[in-house]
C-alpha cells in the first residue's frame, strides 16, 4: 500500500486465493495490468477499489532506480477496501501483503495501520522497519460467496500509499 504525496507508503504485493493461472489474483495497485517473470499475470487494481489517487513514485535502492506505480488515500481516517473475488469451492484463502515505506515524505516516521479480511483483523503493526510481511490463511466458512472485502486501514495522521499487492 504505497503512495505518494505527503507521506509514502509502499505497498508490496497481495496475492489471494482465487483468479490467476494457479488460483492467484496478484493485483498491480495503481497501475496497469501486465504480466511478470514466471508468466504471472498482474491485473489493474481499478476493479476492486473505488477509492483512492495513483501516481508514479521514482526511488533508489542500491545502485538500481525504479518507478513504481502506486495507490494513495488522501482520507487516511476512513478504511481503504478491496473487494475481491471468492470462489465457494475454497476452504481457505492465503492473503501475503507487503508494506514498504521508503521515506518518501522526508518524515523519516513510519506509518501505523492495520489490516483486516473483512471483520476479521489480521494484523496492526507499527513500521519500524522498510518492509513488514503479513501471511495468514483465513478460514472462508464464514465469508459468503459475494466479493469480500480486505481492507487496510491506516491509525494516525499519516498518509496511507498502497502499491502492487499479492494475494
């Protein structure tokens, strides 16, 4: 979940237990859809948010210069959610999210958020870290077979980014 404007956050990858080649939806948060190495196919976010700008974010690691896209939510009191796609053949679904903040805001202070499979909370971490990894197999015996929702959600003044997402 990365994007930029005031305060950056990156968002890594999701990658959900439904869709792609292998029963995978990998969702390119902000940008457009394409397909990577190892023919994984990466689908354009725009079908399962309503919320939120996008933007390009140029950053150095190393040697190296990337431009990611990325998803940003101005409204960082309000919950950001994807609705996503839920096969009722599934007894359970992986969600993998990656968050990478890179200091792109100057700020130097790692956002606070929290992320959720519906009313289910996963996770609240506070980034002390550049990256934070989030793995977690979630029973759908109580999820319905209509798109559900997962969202993240951000808990303070920061400004929430969301970039490409692997489920």
């Amino acid at each position: 979940m990365i994007f930029w404007i005031d305060l950056v956050l990156l968002s890594g990858f999701w990658v959900f237990g439904f869709s792609n080649p292998d029963g995978f939806l990998s969702l390119s948060c902000g940008g457009s859809s394409y397909t990577a190495a190892y023919n994984i196919s990466w689908v354009s976010d725009n079908d399962y948010i309503e919320t939120g700008n996008t933007t390009a974010v140029t950053y150095i690691e190393g040697t190296s210069t990337s431009t990611v896209p990325i998803r940003f939510f101005p409204d960082s009191q309000s919950r950001q959610c994807y609705k996503l796609p839920v096969r009722k053949d599934l007894s359970s679904v992986l969600i993998r999210a990656t968050f990478v903040y890179r200091n792109y805001d100057s700020q130097n202070q790692p956002p606070a958020f929290r992320v959720s499979l519906g009313r289910s909370e996963l996770e609240t971490k506070r980034k002390e870290r550049s990256q934070v990894v989030y793995e977690r197999k979630k029973q759908l015996n109580k999820l319905r077979a209509k798109a559900e929702k997962v969202a993240e959600e951000k808990l303070g003044a920061q400004l929430e980014i969301l970039a490409p997402v692997k489920y």
